[in-house]
C-alpha cells in the first residue's frame, strides 16, 4: 500500500471529509498482504481502521528491526533511563494506540484476556515507589495503595494497558514479516 499517503491521510485534522479520508485509508487496505487484513478482521476489538492508523502512524513495518523500534516509533518504548515517561514521543501515535488498547478492553476476546491476567500479576508486584505529584504541583507522596504494598490502580491498569498494547504490535510486526 502507499504508506505516505496513509500517512498523510492521517495527519489531516478531522473535519466534515473524515469519512471520505477514513473510506480512502481502507481502500489502500487491499493492497496489503492477506494474512495481515485477515489479522486484523480476526481480533475483537481491532480491524481495519485500527490497522490503517497504526500503518498512517508506522509506515511499513518490515521496515523495523523488531517489534522494540516499533513500540518506539508509537510511543510505547522505554526513555534512555529505562522509565516510561513521555520523551518527545508523538502524542498522537501514543494517542492511537491508547484507544485501540481501550477498544480491547470493551469489546473482550484474547486480547481482554491477556490484560486480565496482566493486571493480577502487576497487582501482585511491590509498589513502584514513583513520586506522585498532586493537580497544583507539588508532590502527593508515593504511587502506593493505601493498606497494600502495590501500586494505585489508575498506574495498574496504564502499565497493564501498555502492556497489552506492546502485544498486538508484537504480533502484528511478525505476522507482517512473515507475509
């Protein structure tokens, strides 16, 4: 498919032509390999609008290393210091993948699944001990549950979320490959 100008498509901002750019993004669909668009149909909670943002967002993915670059360029990968925190990432890329990883979470399938059994393990881990800030700035104590030794929910289920969404480009990035 013609990535830049799924690409292109994807960085027009929304207006009264979004179904039009959406329609057009779809059609470049058909170009691609049959296993991926038959990835994509086959995951609840994913398809093929999903599939066009993440390749307007990527471009072609046999063109990454391995799936690591990849959640990088979404804005998924870990800061040179090994934290997560945002490192002039693209906010949109990390945008998109945020809702599709969302749209795992109220449609179910394997991909719920995986967040379910994520989310009991990260509940099982000892507190990050992350310095939290409180809305005027100054700062709100440690990321700890009051009465527990993990971490606060909202973070629990970020990291679960993030880890989640790593797995479907993982998967997505080999089925890519080996078409």
């Amino acid at each position: 498919p013609d990535t830049e100008l799924l690409r292109e498509m994807a960085l027009v901002p929304l207006d009264g032509q979004a179904k039009a750019r959406l329609k057009a993004m779809l059609a470049e669909l058909e170009l691609l390999p049959a296993e991926v668009v038959a990835f994509a149909d086959n995951i609840r909670g994913f398809g093929r609008p999903s599939l066009a943002q993440i390749i307007a967002e990527a471009g072609d993915l046999s063109n990454y290393e391995g799936p690591a670059k990849l959640w990088s360029r979404m804005g998924l990968g870990l800061a040179i210091d090994g934290s997560t925190r945002y490192e002039g990432r693209s906010p949109r890329r990390r945008s998109v993948m945020h809702v599709i990883g969302t749209n795992f979470l109220r449609a179910g399938g394997p991909y719920k699944e995986l967040y379910d059994e994520r989310k009991a393990y990260e509940q099982t881990k000892p507190s990050c001990g992350k310095k939290l800030k409180k809305a005027d700035g100054s700062e709100g104590g440690i990321c700890k549950t009051p009465g527990a030794e993990c971490c606060k929910p909202g973070h629990i289920h970020n990291r679960t979320l993030r880890y989640v969404e790593k797995r479907l480009l993982r998967d997505l990035w080999r089925v890519w490959r080996q078409s």
